[in-house]
C-alpha cells in the first residue's frame, strides 16, 4: 500500500513538473507555423510562409524536447536565450517523397507543409531539417520567432466549422485529438459522411495497442462539405471543386491519392482540436496515402477501406514503413538505402539491425527467418527478407503484418510496439 501511494506520489510530481514546464515556457495557444518546401532531386529548401494562432494547444505537455521517431525531418523551438530545446517534432512530407520520382530531375517545384506548435512564451529560434533516405541533412532553415509579432495573424475569434466526436476517450488537452474532414462529400451526403468517420475510428481503436489506449483518443469529424461529390481522377480527365483539393495520378501513379493543398486543411481544422488528420475521400476507387505526422487520405467506399484506413494512419500516426515489396523494383533505391538503417521502426536493412527489433527475436529463430505457414500464422517474430518495396536487402518483422497485406489481421508484435510508444510519449 505505502508502496503505491509513493509511486503515486512520484508520478504527481512527475506530472507536475512537466505540466509546469510547459506553463514556463507556452501558452495555452497553437502556433501555426506555413512554410514551403521547394527545389528538385538535388537542391532542396525551406522558406517560411507566414505565422498564425488559434485558440487552445491540444498537443503534448509531455516529452517536449524529444522526439519519439526521426522522421525525414524535424522542427525545434530553441530558447532564444538559454539556447535550450524547448519543444520538437518530426515529420515526413510528399515533398521529399517526390524528389525521387523522375519528374524531380528535370523540375523545380515547390511544396506547402504546415506544423503545428504550442505558442511560446519568450522568443524562440525556430530551427527546421529536412533529411535525405541516409539521415544526412539536406536542407535547414532556422529563424526567430517574436510571441508578439504584431503580423502573426490571430484566427483565435474566427469561427470553426461545425464537428462532432465520433469518439470520445477524455479531455482535449489529455487525449490526442484526430481530426477527420470529408473530402468530396456534398452537404446532402454528410449523413454518409459522418457513418464513414465513425467506421474509421471504430476500426483503429479495433486493432492493438490502439484497443488498449483507446481512453487516450479523440477521433473528431469535421463538417467540411464540397461543392462535388467525389474526387478527381485525373487519368479520366476528371477534376472535382472538393473541400481539399485532392487527385489521383499523385507523381503520375494512378493510385495514389493525395492533396497538396496541405494550408486548406488547417484553415479546415481552426479552432478545433486538431493533432494528427484523416482525410475519407469519398469514392469507391481504391487509393490513398499516409505520411508521418502530416496525413493520411484514403478512399471510403472501397471494399478495402477498413484494412486500408488503418493500414495509412500506421503511416501517418506511428510513421510505419511498408512491408510489401514487388518483384522488379529492386531498381529503386530512392526510398531506402540499402547502406544505411532506415528510421521506420519495422523495417530493416540489418546495418543497425540493434537498434530496431533484435530484442524480439526468440532463440532459435534464424537471420534472415524462412516463411513457413506456422510462423505466418502466429506472426513470429524475425527478420524476413522482402519490405519497403524491395524483395532483397530490406526485411520485415514478421511474415504478415497490417502494414503488408489487407489481409493481415492485426499489426505484427514490431509494429505494435512502435505504435504504443508514440501514443505514450504524446499521452503518458
Ligand atoms: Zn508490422
């Protein structure tokens, strides 16, 4: 009994001491920070666009100054005097997922990427990396940021689009908060729309360890209606007036659906409490994509939505690598580096093989693992050869997995720990 009450004591003054260090340092505001990530496959830069804040921070008081993932990139707020972290985030964006297609050759372009921050109390220098698939810096950007710059727009009276939860595990300030928005719903279809955003919360939180942490989410529908019903399709000449803007033919792959109006969706989510977003394209065409911490969109009239919405959000929620791979792309070597270990946590080149999952294969179990259908069945743990796109030289945890096959029934062991250790660090 004494035991507990002094653990109990402990973790007070541990929640104390967090919660104070975020009250010395933030206000209870979101700073929205716009920038623009441009350039091409061998020149790339980071530009601010402008400053913005809203009413309340729904993000974690929590592990400010570390990161659970690296990402392919990060943003840090600096103490502008003590030059201690302050908070930081990483991220992954389409824009560094298309200066490895081929079109990244021969043109400049430029991307929109947003983040999210709470609002700090002194001024701060803010710095922001992008990383290359070696976890080499390829472009940083740092600049100041004055809490009372008279230009940082304030959205704080501005009125928010009308939402409701889908799920409610607790407080907005305690839970993570996603944020759901209809894209290519017409307002006549936000019955439809509504049933779709409970569906994909009631799919997530089906899967462990979401199951398990289910009182530490919010999943939060937006009422965010388009003028058309469904999306384009480019391939078909089609093209939609929708709520974000999105397209299939993303870098010319027909099914790959994405948006690149990335400002759109903030403007979409101000005023409500907003940590990670889901987009439901509302189509039957099988399609989509999730990118760490910055989104996933998925199409939710396909029959393969459930699989798919929740295989996406591993993407954009825990930054999971894919599992799969097709015969002939070993060409490929854009995505993942065989020289060196990627950041994904369920994925390996075996480099650094330590730092990933070698603690979770049991004795006996061999390097590189052979399929056989009991191991596929029991989702064994151990170092199967064939992911992220590549049939040689990258492997995977498990021989099935949600982050592989629609068929798979559940996250292998890998990908769940990943998964539990960034709901935590956001949400102790
Ligand atoms: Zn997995």
């Amino acid at each position: 009994m004494r035991r507990i009450l002094m653990l109990s004591a402990l973790l007070m003054a541990l929640f104390t001491a967090s919660a104070q260090e975020f009250d010395t340092h933030f206000d209870d505001t979101t700073l929205r920070i716009d920038y623009t990530f441009s350039g091409n496959a061998t020149a790339q830069y980071v530009a601010l666009n402008a400053l913005s804040k809203s009413e309340g921070w729904w993000g974690r008081r929590i592990n400010l100054a570390t990161n659970p993932l690296k990402g392919n990139g990060d943003l840090t707020l600096y103490d502008k005097q003590s030059g201690e972290v302050l908070y930081t985030t990483s991220f992954s964006s389409l824009f560094q997922e298309w200066i490895t297609t081929p079109e990244a050759v021969s043109v400049t372009r430029s991307f929109e990427f947003t983040i999210l921050a709470p609002m700090p109390k002194h001024s701060v220098d803010a710095e922001i990396v992008l990383r290359n698939n070696r976890g080499e810096a390829t472009a940083i950007m740092r600049h100041t940021i004055e809490p009372n710059d008279r230009l940082i727009h304030d959205y704080s009276k501005a009125e928010a689009l009308p939402y409701e939860y889908v799920h409610r595990g607790g407080s907005s300030k305690e839970c993570i908060d996603v944020v759901i928005l209809a894209e290519g719903y017409t307002p006549e279809q936000m019955e439809t729309y509504i049933e779709d955003a409970r569906i994909t919360a009631e799919e997530i939180l089906s899967y462990e360890p979401f199951n398990t942490h289910r009182d530490k989410f919010n999943f939060i529908a937006v009422y965010s209606p388009s003028k058309d019903s469904g999306v384009s399709v480019p391939q078909n000449g089609l093209w939609c007036d929708t709520a974000v803007g999105s397209n299939f033919l993303t870098f010319y792959m027909e099914r790959y659906l994405t948006s690149s109006n990335v400002y759109k969706m903030y403007d979409l989510v101000r005023n409500i409490p907003c940590e990670h977003l889901v987009i439901l394209a509302n189509t039957d065409t099988y399609g989509g994509g999730g990118i760490y911490n910055s989104y996933t969109l998925t199409t939710a009239h396909h029959p393969a939505f459930r699989p798919v919405v929740v295989h996406e959000f591993g993407h954009s929620f825990a930054g999971l690598g894919d599992e799969y791979f097709y015969a002939n792309s070993d060409s490929n070597d854009e995505m993942h580096s065989l020289s060196h270990e990627p950041w994904e946590q369920n994925i390996t080149t075996l480099v650094d093989f330590g730092s990933k999952w070698a603690d979770m294969v049991a004795e006996g179990v061999e390097i590189p693992t052979a399929v056989t259908s009991e191991r596929t069945a029991n989702y064994t743990v151990g170092v199967y050869e064939g992911g992220g796109y590549r049939t040689k030289g990258v492997y995977r945890p498990t021989d099935v997995c949600r982050m592989r096959n629609n068929t798979a029934e559940q996250f292998c062991p890998v990908c769940q720990r990943c998964i539990e250790r960034v709901i935590l660090h956001q949400a102790e």
